[in-house]
C-alpha cells in the first residue's frame, strides 16, 4: 500500500521555489505597475508598492500584497487592480516562465500598519517604563558593560 506523505515546508513563506517564482513574480507585477502599462483611470497618479508576493505550493495561485504611496485609496487600488487581473496575468506569464500562468489574487499589506501599532505601543508610558526597569537592572548585573561602550 503505497503512502503519500506531503513534505510541509519549514519555511516561513514556503518552499525555495515558492520563494523564488514568488520573487519573479513581485518583480514582474513591479514591473508592468512602473511602467503605466495598465490602462486604467483609477490606477493612473497611484504609486503602487509590491512587497510581498506568495504562491500556492503548486504555483497556480500568486497572492500579490500591494500598498499605494501614502497608503490612500486602497481599496479603490485592489478593486483597479481585480479589474485589470487578465491583462496582468498575461503579462506575467510572458516574463516569467512557468509552466501555468499563475491566477492573480490582490491583498493590501497591513505590515506598516502593523509595525507603525507596535512603534506606538513601545512609546507608551507604561512600556518606557518596563524597559528603564530592565535597563537598570542589567546595569545592576553587570556595570562594567558601560564602561566597556565607552572606550
């Protein structure tokens, strides 16, 4: 009786080649969102930023994170952007060579929101204080590391 185990990647974002095809695919979209080559109004005065691109483990899914410049019009963005998915497949199936072109699914990245919650939350009375707290208290322990900074 035969057994199929499927490999789980230990990967963060997936396997090498997940990563690699989702890299050539960020670069593309990139690419053809730089150059203007999509004809659309909504699109038109938007700097787009492509951070993050993520494939389905068998590369037929690609899950494209945009953010526009300043983080405005977002939503008005990913809907542009699901209106040209077609145009936009075909060009990345002519830059990046795969067997399938990839289905093309747009997200908003919410990493610099996320980032910019945690750089407000350290900045709080309450954690500036725990943090003195524990940098009095490694002074405590070691008071020669100080002096070492120093020379």
């Amino acid at each position: 009786m035969p057994r199929h185990h499927q490999k789980k990647s230990s990967a963060p974002g997936g396997s090498q080649r997940q990563l690699r095809v989702g890299e050539q695919v960020r670069h593309a979209i990139a690419d053809i969102l730089a150059q203007g080559s999509v004809h659309d109004a909504d699109l038109e005065g938007h700097i787009i930023t492509v951070p993050e691109v993520r494939m389905s483990p068998d590369l037929k899914l690609a899950t494209i994170y945009v953010m526009p410049l300043g983080g405005r019009d977002t939503e008005l963005v990913i809907t542009a952007l699901d209106r040209n998915k077609k145009f936009l497949r075909g060009e990345v199936a002519r830059r990046v060579n795969l067997k399938f072109a990839p289905d093309l699914r747009f997200r908003v990245d919410e990493r610099f929101d996320e980032a910019e919650r945690i750089e407000k939350l350290l900045r709080t009375p309450a954690v500036q204080k725990d943090l003195d707290k524990d940098l009095d208290k490694d002074l405590e322990q070691n008071p020669d590391s100080d002096r070492e900074e120093e020379q």
